[in-house]
C-alpha cells in the first residue's frame, strides 16, 4: 500500500500548513513537519493525498430522498435541504454519503468560494488531492460514543459516522449540555475526551448523570490523532461533482464535443473513401495485369508460363530482332497508353496485337460502330495517339475491327 500524506488547512493557509507523512508498513513510520504548500509538494511523490478541511467551513446534515437511483439523488438533495440553509444552494457545494436503507443521505455542505480557494492554491503547486474531507471525520468512531478532541482553540467532536462540528473549546462544556439535551433518550452513554496533557481541558461536567465522561490524555498533535484515525470509508469526500477528476475533463472537452464529432465523423469517411480506392485500384490493377498477361500470351503464342510480361517482352523483342530495349520501352509505353484508354470503353474484346514500324496494330471486337468511334476519339484525345481504323466489319450483334495506333 502506497503512502499517506496528510494536509491540514488551517488559519495560515495557504503561506503555511501542517503535513504529515505515514507508511503502512510493518514499522510504521510517521513524519510530520509545517511548512509552505511548495515545500509540501516535494513530499507528494507516489502518496495518496488526504486534505482535512476545517470543520468550521462545513456543515454536516441530511437529507432524505426517496429515489435510489445516484443522479436522482444528486438532483434533488440541494432542494430537499434548501430550507435548512442560510445561502443560496446555487453558491454551495454537496458532498453526499451513501444513502442508507431508510432513504437518508448524508452530506456535507460547503461554499463553492471556499472549494475553489483550496483547490486553486494546492493546485498552484501541482498538488491534486485525491480525498478531501471536514477534519472532524477522521476522530475515532466507537459505537455509542461520542469523541471529542480539545485543543488550545478548538474542540473537535464526532457524533457517528456522518456527524460533527468543530466549536471553541471554551464553549464544549456548554455545547455538549445542549446536544446531549436535544439527544433525549438517544443520546451517547460514553463521550470520550481526547486533550493534551499541559491543557487540563478535559475536565468536563455534565448534568446528565448517566453520560461517563472517558477521559484520554494524549501527546499527539491533534493532525497525528487524524491521520492515526483516517478511514476512508468513514468519511464524505469533497472531491465528488463538479470538483472530480472526471467532471474537470468533462468540463475541458465539452465546448468542444460537436467538433470532435465532427471530426471523428470526417475521419471515418475519409478512412472509408480511402479503403473504397485502395480495393478499387487494387482491382483495377489486377485487372490490367491480367490483360496485359492476356495480350502477351496472344502475341507470343508459344509462351507456356508468364511470371513478368513486361520483362519477357523486352526479352522476346530483342530475340525477334524487333529493336533494342528503348524501342521496346516504345512498345510497352504506347501499349500502357492504350490499355488506360481501352479499359474505360466497355464491350471491348482483343484478338490479336502486333507491333511494327513504331506502329502497333489492334485486331479487336466491339460492340458497335458508334462504340468503335468512340474508342478512337478517346485515344486520340486521352492519350494524344494517332488512330487509323484500317477496317471494320459489322457482324450480327458486334464490328470486327483493325486498328493501327502509334505516337504523332
């Protein structure tokens, strides 16, 4: 388990606070000091960060609501408490608890100013808590007890496990009158009271005669009784809301969704015109491979295997005789310029093709005579040749055609 570090903001907040530093492991080990929030920063490596927040700030109540589901519930407890509440539930923060069978749902009630303050300064110096909780969460929890940790200024009390206040220790005595009052029969039979040895504060007397005052003295300062008495899962953690990691991206990315649907959008169609034309020119391709593997089968009818037709082809024109090979570079090329043409003119079947004189002579059947003009137009348009049709014989349904082609 990872190490703990313990921030406590107090009245000097942010220029100087107490840290503390515990390791879970078999010799536990504690480390505490106060200093700037920067010099804490150079402690926060590899740490679960855990805030406590004065409990001065918060307020700690309930809130009944019958619905179970979690977004109902979020929904609707700022207006189930908005009588209860001095401010206007628009400026609080609610940090809500698990809700119990009976429908009750503990929260915390805290200023969003406040929530913005303590997170701004920590995260000025790159410290992002992962838990922040009221102060008086982390006292220890017994069944039927109330605990009550008195200091110089201040006297911490938990009441259970969702329940708190921090008041002036010169006022506990007569708080605690009033709450164990306000408990009727259902108030706490022990209140344990945690103080410091020099303070002499736990001398508390109560008119309730059947309330045990357990007295505890302690050296520990009361950051060390927090941090020894931490349980996160007895406690309501701040950083729910509007202050989660989560709900910060979400707040980033949100101006900006319609345009990265967008783009996504332009993406996937884009990747889909790019795959439609790649297995388009992958056919096409294969196509005339096969066409040209076709032509050179014709025109070298005593070929019995084809592995590259360009290639073989130099090689049989410089075994006929038929040139050099930038002669037969001529051939390949006017040949190349023709299929690009042919191939786009449906119906068009090849019979026969030489080459002779720079000159290459088509024996093919088309479709029709209008069809027939229109090849011819096409090449000497698309592929700048000179076109002769040297005859052309109308049969029942197709023309019989020679063609002489070659460069101007």
């Amino acid at each position: 388990m990872r190490d703990r570090l313990f921030i406590l903001i107090g009245s000097e907040f942010p220029v100087q606070v107490e840290w503390l530093r515990s390791s879970d492991n078999a010799e536990q080990h504690w480390t505490m000091s106060r200093s700037s929030l920067a010099d804490v920063a150079k402690e926060i490596a590899g740490c679960q960060l855990i805030v406590l927040v004065p409990g001065t700030e918060v307020s700690l109540v309930e809130a009944v609501v019958p619905s179970k589901q979690r977004q109902h519930i979020v929904s609707a407890v700022p207006y189930v408490l908005e009588d209860q509440l001095a401010s206007d539930i628009e400026t609080l923060h609610f940090a809500l608890g698990p809700r119990s069978n009976n429908g009750v749902v503990p929260v915390v009630v805290v200023a969003k100013s406040r929530m913005y303050e303590w997170l701004e300064q920590l995260r000025a110096v790159s410290i992002e808590p992962d838990i922040m909780l009221p102060d008086m969460l982390a006292l220890p929890l017994l069944v039927e007890e109330w605990t009550v940790l008195l200091d110089k200024d201040n006297a911490w009390v938990r009441q259970g496990l969702y329940s708190g206040v921090v008041v002036d220790s010169s006022e506990i005595q007569q708080w605690l009158t009033l709450a164990i009052d306000e408990q009727g029969e259902h108030h706490p039979k022990i209140i344990r009271c945690i103080g410091r040895r020099e303070l002499e504060a736990c001398d508390i007397q109560l008119s309730a005669v059947d309330v045990h005052i357990d007295t505890e003295i302690s050296d520990d300062a009361p950051l060390q009784i927090f941090a020894k008495n931490f349980t996160d899962t007895e406690s309501i953690n701040l950083i729910q809301g509007e202050y989660s990691p989560r709900e910060q991206l979400g707040r980033f990315f949100r101006p900006w969704r319609y345009t990265a649907i967008l783009f996504i959008v332009v993406v996937v169609f884009g990747f889909g015109s790019l795959v439609q034309n790649y297995f388009s020119l992958s056919a096409t391709s294969a196509r005339l491979a096969s066409e040209i593997n076709q032509v050179y089968l014709e025109t070298f009818p005593d070929a019995r295997k084809v592995v590259d037709a360009s290639a073989q082809m130099k090689q049989k024109l410089i075994e006929l005789g038929a040139g050099d090979v930038a002669q037969g570079n001529d051939f390949l090329q006017l040949l190349a310029n023709v299929g690009e043409t042919v191939q786009a003119v449906p119906s068009v079947d090849f019979r026969h093709v030489s080459y002779q004189g720079g000159k290459l002579n088509l024996s093919l059947r088309i479709k029709d005579l209008q069809m027939l003009e229109q090849l011819k137009l096409a090449l000497i348009k698309n592929s700048a040749l000179e076109v002769d049709i040297q005859s052309a014989a109308s049969r029942d349904n197709y023309v019989d055609a020679r063609l002489q082609i070659g460069k101007p």
